[in-house]
C-alpha cells in the first residue's frame, strides 16, 4: 500500500525532531467544555415575576 503525500510529510516532520501530532489527538488537555444554556422561550414569555424578564420596560 502506498503512502499518502500528507503522511509522508509528517513522517519527514517527526523525524526531523518535530511533534507528531498524532500523541495530541483525542486528548482536551485538561480542558472541560462547557455547554451554553440558552434560556427557555416559556421563561421569557410567560415571566412569573418581573424579575425574570430578559428585558426591563421603561420606567417612564
């Protein structure tokens, strides 16, 4: 089977003292992501309180 062009130049990376990045694959390096919580519509629409509006009306 032959070699591709990219694996080639990788290969060539490696030996030539750079970092295979092949050991960094798969790994967060301690790094947790984090998920954004949009807030639900029914929050905004139907507010139990004033409180809990995403935008506070004038006070005018």
């Amino acid at each position: 089977m032959a070699k591709s062009g990219a694996r080639k130049r990788l290969e060539k990376h490696v030996r030539q003292g750079g970092l295979d990045p092949r050991t960094l694959r798969g790994s967060w390096n301690g790094v947790k992501p984090a998920t954004r919580v949009k807030p639900d519509k029914r929050r905004i629409a139907y507010p139990k309180n004033d409180d809990d509006r995403g935008f506070k009306p004038d006070a005018a």
